[in-house]
C-alpha cells in the first residue's frame, strides 16, 4: 500500500470521526455524555473526600478517647482529689499526677494547659508548706489552751478535740476542732446542719484529751482557741492562699472536663 493510499485511509477515517461526533452533538448525545462523566467524575471526589474526612474524624476520635482514658480523665481525677483535700483541710498526695505528666501521651498536651498544669503544681507545694506551718501553730494553741483547761497534754494530737454524733452506737459523722477552726465552721452550725440531715434522733459524743466532755465544753474551747488564732497573720494569711488555691483547681478542672466530655 502506497503513502498516498494510507494517508486517504486515515483522512477518510478522521472524517467519519468527526462526522459522528457532528452528528452526536447536533443530536444532543455528546452532551449527554459529557454531562454524565462529568457528574460521575464529582461524585467520586465528593465521596472520595468525604471518606477521607470520615477516616481524619475516626482518627481524631480516637485519639480523642486515648488521650481521655491516659491523661485528661487521671488528670481530673487527681486535681478532684486534691481540690478534696484543700477544701475539707485533708491530706492530698501528688504522685500520681507526676506520673501522669510523665506519661508518654503528656507530651500530646496543648502547651497552655501543660505550664497551666506545672503552675497549678507549684502552687499547691507552696500551700502545702504554709497549711503545715498553720497547722503546727494551730496545734500548739489548741494544746496550751487544753492543758489550761482539762490539765492533760495533748501533745501533737490534731483528733484530741472531736464531735461525733451517732444514732444508737455507730457514728454517722464527726468533725475535729482543728477542721471547725479551719473550715469556719462553728460547732453550733455542724449541729444544726447534720440534725437537719439525720433527724432529731441523733446524740452527741465530745471527747478531749481522751475525757468524755460536754458539747458546751467542746463550744467553749473552739471560742477560746479561734479567739487566739485570729491574733495570728499566718492562719490569716493560709485562709486567703486556700480560697484563692481553691479557685484556681476549680477553673483548671472546668478546663479539662472539655476533653472529657467527648459525646
């Protein structure tokens, strides 16, 4: 076959082609078919993103639960605990939230809430040292004022002087004079609180120094105690660092619950 005869082969060809694709245009089908891949061509993109998105969603979630269950939720466990200790002047330990912030997953933590965290910890060191030295003096007046009293020495006895009130023999609830000097609590109010919470039926109890006392004689020793105490600027000073510690656990535990709260 010559050259000639191929290239009027091809020129037919290329003819026809065009001829059709003439024809299927003035009939409309081109578009047709245009329209159809194209619609075809956006539906798998759309799709292809969305699965895309759906998969970064599962991911995150994940991730999400991962970080709730190792950091977030320990986290708020401890700061609760702490925030416990602080409030009812109880004892508080920090291990466990250091070993939390040496967690592998820790490092994940946004940076503000990690120095927010370390601040946090710093703080209650610090109110722990000045709780302590409150304590001590505290303690120290509470003996003198017993042993002036009752002619016993209590030594470091903080439970020497304690309200228990029960129903028949079991206690149903207790409270020291230390925690009524630290909690403002007056023992009058404990009573009336805690008979609005049992019923009427309840008795009293007051010990001090190991001797059966009266709950007048419970009353007059927490006047006499807080009367000396408000004299002195550290127990001032520890009530303005435990309410200010207090708002502070408060706040950072509203911030963490947004990283447990995950529905």
């Amino acid at each position: 076959m010559s050259k000639d005869e191929v290239i009027g082969i091809l020129g037919t060809f290329l003819s026809g082609i065009l001829a059709l694709i003439g024809f299927l245009w003035s009939i409309g089908a081109l578009q047709l078919i245009f329209s159809f891949l194209a619609g075809s061509f956006s539906t798998y993109v759309v799709q292809h993103r969305l699965q895309i998105e759906s998969e970064k969603r599962k991911i995150r979630r994940e991730n999400a639960i991962l970080m709730r269950d190792n950091i977030y939720g320990p986290i708020f466990k401890e700061i609760s605990k702490i925030l416990e200790g602080v409030e009812l002047v109880q004892n508080w330990y920090l291990e466990n939230l250091k070993g939390i912030m040496a967690h592998y997953l820790f490092f994940t933590v946004k940076q503000n809430l990690k120095t927010k965290l370390s601040e946090l910890l710093d703080r209650v060191e610090k109110y722990g040292k000045i709780r302590w030295t409150t304590e001590l003096m505290v303690q120290d007046i509470m003996r003198k004022e017993i042993e002036k009293s009752y002619q016993v020495d209590i030594g470091s006895d903080m439970y020497a002087a304690i309200l228990r009130l029960l129903i028949g023999k079991p206690m149903v609830s207790a409270i020291t004079l230390k925690e009524t000097l630290f909690r403002d609590i007056a023992p009058k109010d404990f009573m009336r609180t805690e008979t609005e919470k049992w019923g009427e039926g309840i008795s009293v109890e007051v010990t001090i120094g190991g001797r059966q006392k009266s709950l007048s004689d419970f009353e007059s020793l927490h006047e006499h105690v807080l009367h000396e105490i408000e004299k002195e600027s550290l127990y001032i000073e520890e009530k303005k660092q435990r309410i200010r510690l207090i708002n502070e656990l408060e706040k950072f535990l509203d911030q963490i619950k947004a990283f447990i709260n995950l529905e």
